[in-house]
C-alpha cells in the first residue's frame, strides 16, 4: 500500500455539531477531486450540547493530524478561546497546530482546497485568512 502524503489538516470548531459537520462537508463537497487532505468538526460538547470542547477539539486535531500540521478554524468567540487555551497548554494538540484567523465557512473551503494541494501550514493559513477579502457585492 503506498504511503499517504504528508498534508495540513484542518479542524473546525464550533458550538454546534451540525454546523461543524455541515461545513466539513461543504468543503470537502467543493473542494474538487482527487485526494483531499483531512478534515475533521469539533462541534458541540462531548454530550451534544451547545458549546465548544476540548476533548472534541483535541481528538479531532488528532485525527487530522498528518505530519505537515494543523490547521484549526473556529466559529465564535469562546471557541477561539478554548483553542487558544489549549494552544498555551502545549500538550493537548498536535505539534504545529495553529489557529487561523479566517472566516469559517469560506475560511475552511480555501484552507481545504489550498492543504489538498499539498502547500504547507503557512500556505494554509494564508489562504484561508485571504477569505476575508471575498466581496459578496
């Protein structure tokens, strides 16, 4: 069996579950063929509700996690904060995690097309935060 490509994976977090599976398929929908890199939602609270958590959050990076780092989008404001939580603690994310200031869902389609691309974690990052600039009008 050939051995997979090393690629960023990109995580999205947010309150709800739905919205973070909603969006994953979204992007993993538009993103075209061929090889995808991973992406996984981190929505909800471990029972379902509203909310953000940390062991959903970090096995998802986990779960991402293919060696080139990790992208990780996140809805609102207290989800930013969980994961920067859990960035200075060092120990719950895999080794370059980063959290990117995106837009979510337009955010998490560029991070996706731009990681299945093979392009590395800064890469990534940039053109997902470059979504801010879509104009709309």
């Amino acid at each position: 069996m050939p051995e997979r490509q090393a690629r960023v994976g990109i995580v999205l977090v947010s309150h709800s579950k739905e919205v973070a599976d909603a969006v994953a398929a979204l992007a993993a929908g538009l993103a075209g063929g061929g090889e995808l890199a991973p992406v996984e939602a981190a929505g909800g609270t471990a029972d379902g509700g509203l909310g953000t958590s940390a062991e959903l959050i970090a096995g998802a990076a986990r779960r991402a996690d293919r060696g080139a780092g990790v992208a990780v989008l996140a809805d609102l404001g207290s989800a930013v904060l969980t994961v920067q939580a859990m960035l200075a603690e060092g120990d719950e994310l895999p080794r370059d995690t980063r959290l990117v200031d995106a837009p979510f869902v337009e955010g998490a389609v560029a991070a996706l097309v731009t990681a299945s691309a093979g392009a590395d974690l800064a890469a990534v990052a940039e053109a997902a935060g470059e979504a801010y600039t879509y104009r709309k009008t």
